[in-house]
C-alpha cells in the first residue's frame, strides 16, 4: 500500500485528503501556495473554517469539511496496491489548544490511529474530562495501534501550572505596577482566555492590533466590542505580537513612560519536579509550590508567583501559561491511551528526549531497537 494517501499538517500535492489540526503557523505550510489551496479536501474544525478565509484569501472555501468535536465522517480512498477502494472513518477530538484545535483519530480495516497535534488536557480540568470521554467513545474499547503524540514538553522537568493560575498570577503582576504600561506577548490565534480574564478581572479593555482583533471577532467574542480596542487611548494594557516584545523593544517604551513586559508561555521555563535535575535559569525563585495531582503524585515546581522569574534583565517576566501538554499531563494521556506503539510528532526542541524513553513501558511494543511500521502507519504523511 502507497504512503500518504492522507496528509495531516503538511499541505502539498499527493494526498487523497488533507486534515489541519490547528491554525498555528508552524501547521499550516503550504497553504500559502501560489493560486491559493487546490489540491484537495481539507478537513479541520468550524472554527478553524471560519478563519481560514481571512488567513489564506485564496483558498477555495468548496474543499474546506469542517469537522465539529466529536463528529466523525467517512471518506473511500483509492490504493494504486488494491482494487478495492479503502474506507476510512475519523473522528475529531478536541485538543484544548488553541481555539479550533483538534485531534484526529483515524479509522481502517488496517488498524486505528491517533494523531494529537498540539494539545493540553490539564489534570482535574473538566474540558479535559470531556475531551477524554470523547475519545473513549470514539475507541469503543479498540486499541490505538499508533499515537503520535505532541511531545513538545516531554521532559520530567518541565511540569506547568493549569492556565487559570497563571492566568491569576498575571492579573497579581498587573495589579502590582498600577503606573506602568503594559505589553502582553502573544500569538495571532491562542490565549484568548487569558486576556478575557485579564479583562475582567481588571475591569479595563485590551488593545490588540487590528488582524488580532478581526480574529477575536470571528471566533464570536467580545461581538459588543467591550473587551478588545485598537485605540491605544482607552487603555494601559497591551497584547502585542510575542515577537515584538524584546529588550531593545522595552528599552524603547521606557524612555516614554514605565512598561513592563509579559510573555505567558511554557518555552523558557525549567521547573524541578520529584525526581528531575533540572534546575530553573536565572534568578532563582523564593519558594517552591507543591500540587498533587492525579496518577502522578506530588509535583513540586520552583515557582514563586508574586516574584516569577525575569525573562530580561528588567522590566518584563515570563510566566508558565503553556497550550502544550507539560510532562504528568502527558504521562497521564499515555496511560489513558495505552497504543500499541507511538513516536513524537516533535523531533527536535530545546528540551528534545525521544519520548519512547520515557513511555514505552506504556505501549505494548516495548522493542527498544528499530521501530518497525505499522500498516496503519502507512496511510498518513
């Protein structure tokens, strides 16, 4: 049987049928392709239907199959190796990424398959709880022959807070420099939840620049406009693009009145569970917080939230508000899933480990040498 009869998160010409599990950059090349998207039906979530257009203008909107959470569809693929067509049936998963972010789990007479993209399901979140029951139902008691799995965090040091915490610790950090201005680092899609409980918990508006605010818009907030802005005027905090927040950048903003900057991400923290070695960077924190979670037992993270770690060397913090599934989250998606065999879908990262190292006692192939390919395997690029 032919490779790539389905691609997922890689868009050129080949495939019978194409899946975009979210709307992050890093997901989405080749849809920029000259002429605009033809090559085939794209299947991703409502909301991530919704976007596409606005991000991609020549994209043609007839092969676009939004996919809601928890719809399955069937698809008959034609194989140059058989003279029967193959059914496929997949069923999408929410992810609890970024807003439209699914997973996809993909069903053949060859065997079952699971492909996360990026995800978090946070441990005791109840979306998370939601998300799990979907996909149990979704098996119907089958076995994953083959996960890739988003191992973006899978190191044993690399232990986050849920994003409601930090979300408070960063109104805390707000609230603590009532005469500075402040920027917010994000990205053009995630953290909405984050600068709505910014929003209210403040009670003040949120500048965004105008592409972000078309997004806040399609994605059906704020439709009365009483959030977002795009007049610097009505208020002090600012979400900027995560690249625009540098020193040079602060260094600026400070000749003109006092501002602080504020990158919510997990990237650049090293936190120090039970049995890790990895001690945090930089000014070391002044008090450890320990919270038991479920299945993983006492995680303990260097981390003081009135006093978090400086990303620079003045004017701006970095908080862990992660959209990637840290390393107990993961552990717990391993033993919830069990598949026969899996591999990273991240090959390389500041804190890259092959993930088979620490979760092949949870798969039923626990070969350390090559991994041999499933069938299943087969039918996605």
């Amino acid at each position: 049987m032919e490779e790539g009869l389905v691609s997922v998160d890689r868009f050129c010409a080949g495939s019978q049928a194409y899946f975009l599990t979210h709307l992050h950059q890093d997901h989405t090349r080749g849809l920029a392709s000259a002429g605009g998207w033809r090559h085939g039906p794209l299947y991703c979530s409502p909301t991530t239907a919704r976007l596409l257009p606005a991000r991609f203008p020549g994209i043609d909107a007839s092969l676009l199959r939004p996919l809601s959470p928890g719809a399955s569809a069937s698809l008959s693929l034609s194989s140059d190796s058989s003279d029967r067509p193959l059914s496929l049936r997949v069923t999408a998963i929410p992810a609890l990424h970024c807003p439209g972010s699914l997973m996809y789990l993909f069903r053949v007479d060859l065997g079952c398959m699971l492909y996360t993209g990026d995800f978090r399901w946070e441990l005791g979140c109840d979306r998370a709880r939601r998300a799990k029951q979907a996909l149990h139902d979704a098996l119907c008691g089958d076995t994953v022959d083959l996960l890739y799995l988003d191992n973006t965090y899978c190191h044993p040091s690399l232990n986050f807070p849920p994003r409601p915490v930090v979300a408070e610790q960063m109104v805390n950090i707000i609230r603590a420099h009532p005469d500075h201005e402040v920027i917010i680092g994000v990205d053009t899609l995630g953290k909405e939840d984050l600068l709505l409980h910014i929003s209210r918990a403040l009670q003040t508006k949120i500048w965004v620049w105008p592409q972000r605010l078309l997004t806040v818009h399609l994605l059906g907030i704020d439709e009365n406009h009483e959030i977002f802005t795009t007049q610097t005027s009505l208020t002090r905090i600012r979400a900027v693009p995560r690249y625009s927040v540098t020193i040079q950048s602060l260094e600026a903003l400070n000749t003109v009145c006092p501002t602080i900057g504020i990158i919510p991400s997990g990237i650049p923290w090293l936190w120090k569970s039970g049995e890790g070695k990895v001690k945090p960077k930089g000014r070391s924190p002044a008090k450890s917080v320990r919270r038991k979670g479920r299945d993983e037992g006492l995680i303990e993270m260097d981390f003081d939230p009135l006093s978090p770690p400086k990303l620079f060397d003045k004017d701006s913090y970095t908080l862990p508000y992660s959209e990637h599934a840290c390393f107990s989250e993961l552990e717990d998606f391993m033993q919830t899933v069990r598949p026969s065999t899996f591999v990273g879908i991240v090959s390389t990262s500041f804190c890259y480990v092959n993930p088979r190292h620490h979760f092949r006692h949870l798969c039923s192939d626990k070969d350390d040498g090559l991994r041999q390919r499933t069938r299943a395997e087969i039918l996605i690029t």
